[in-house]
C-alpha cells in the first residue's frame, strides 16, 4: 500500500481526481503570484513566502492585552513594571 500525503486525500474528494498534488499547488500558485510566473514560484520555493500575501493584523489586540496585564496579574505596561502579589517589583 502507497503512503498518502494530506494533498492526496483532499484532492481525493474534489472534482478532479487524476490531478496531483504538485498540480494542484501549482494551480492555486498562480492565482496569487503576480507578473512571470516560473520566476515568482522559484522565488517563492527559495524564500519561504510568496511576497504581498502576508495577512493584515487585526488592531485593538494590543490594547486588550494591556488590560489583561493590569487588572489581572497587576502588571503595569506604561512603566514596564509587574508587581507580583507578594509585592516584589519585576521589569517587564
């Protein structure tokens, strides 16, 4: 019995099952690396990353998070101090 990647047992349940898994990527790849393609998918394989696919970062998480350290654990982010509860001093 053959070992199957995870590719295998999606495409498996798609529409077609005689494409590869390498076919498949590439397929997917061009709908988002732009301009010369065999250039942009070496480029990618060599870098890790495709450039302009990063995600944007949500705001507000900083924020919150600095409201958890300060009423939950007593760490104050604006001096850059956490104060345990035995009293000691910590820099953050």
């Amino acid at each position: 019995m053959a070992a199957k990647s995870a590719h295998d047992v999606l495409q498996a349940l798609l529409d077609n099952q005689q494409a590869s898994a390498y076919d498949v990527v590439v397929a997917n790849a061009k709908t988002y690396i732009k301009g010369d393609f065999a250039t942009g998918w070496r480029k990618s394989l060599h870098d890790g990353w495709v450039e302009g696919t990063a995600f944007t970062a949500k705001g507000g998480g900083a924020g919150r998070v600095q409201v958890l350290l300060r009423f939950v654990i007593g760490c104050d982010t604006a001096a850059g101090t956490w104060r345990s509860r035995s009293g000691r001093s910590f820099a953050v």
